[in-house]
C-alpha cells in the first residue's frame, strides 16, 4: 500500500492511501460487507453489493460508488458527503452496520438490515 500526505500553501493537509491491487481483499473477505444499510435520522437506505471482485455503495438516487478497503472497519468512496464509512462490529464480530465520518457529518450511523 502506498501513503502520502499532500500539504496545500494555506496549510490543510489530507492522508491519501492506495491499496496494492495484489493486496486487496478476496470475495469471501468482502462478502460479509455486503448488504442493506438503513440510516433511520436520514429515512433512507444504501446497499452495498460486489460486483466483479470490486465492493460498490449503491442508492437509487447516486451512481454506484466504489469502496476501497482503508483498514479493516474503514472503506472509501467516491461520493462527496460520505467519503469515509466506519463499519462497527458485534461481539462475535459481524458487521452490523457503519457511521459515516467525513467533514462535517459525524457519528451518521447507518444499521445493516439484510
């Protein structure tokens, strides 16, 4: 995997991560991310599907996002308000759902339903 933090002449700074292609996740590591994702605050839902080895972030209203594995309870994406999804576990660790924390949206937590 390759890091890098750009630092722009008025200071901000943002961590850039890309994941190795020979490194990424197996479909059977991915699977138990898939599904469907209720957020009740918003009233709205978000499904997250693999489709040809590649896990996407999909809502009606959106095109389909690609996410890419930043750790193992973290994925981006390419969709300007929740580029960085949180996924929490239970006890025996399932995903049960994920928060998403980017800019100014904290803790906007979205329950895995299917």
């Amino acid at each position: 995997d390759i890091t890098v933090r750009p630092t722009w002449p008025d200071g901000r700074s943002r961590l850039m991560r890309k994941q190795d292609p020979f490194n990424m996740p197996t479909d059977k590591q991915s699977m138990p991310y898939t599904g469907k994702y209720y957020c009740s605050e918003l009233a709205c839902s978000y499904s997250i599907i693999l489709k040809g080895h590649q896990l996407l972030l999909t809502n009606a209203k959106y095109p389909d996002s690609p996410l890419v594995f930043y750790s193992q309870t973290r994925m981006i994406n390419t969709l300007d308000w929740m580029k960085s999804l949180d996924f929490t576990k239970d006890k025996k660790g399932k995903i049960i759902g994920f928060d998403v924390n980017y800019d100014l949206i904290q803790d906007l937590r979205f329950k895995k339903v299917e």
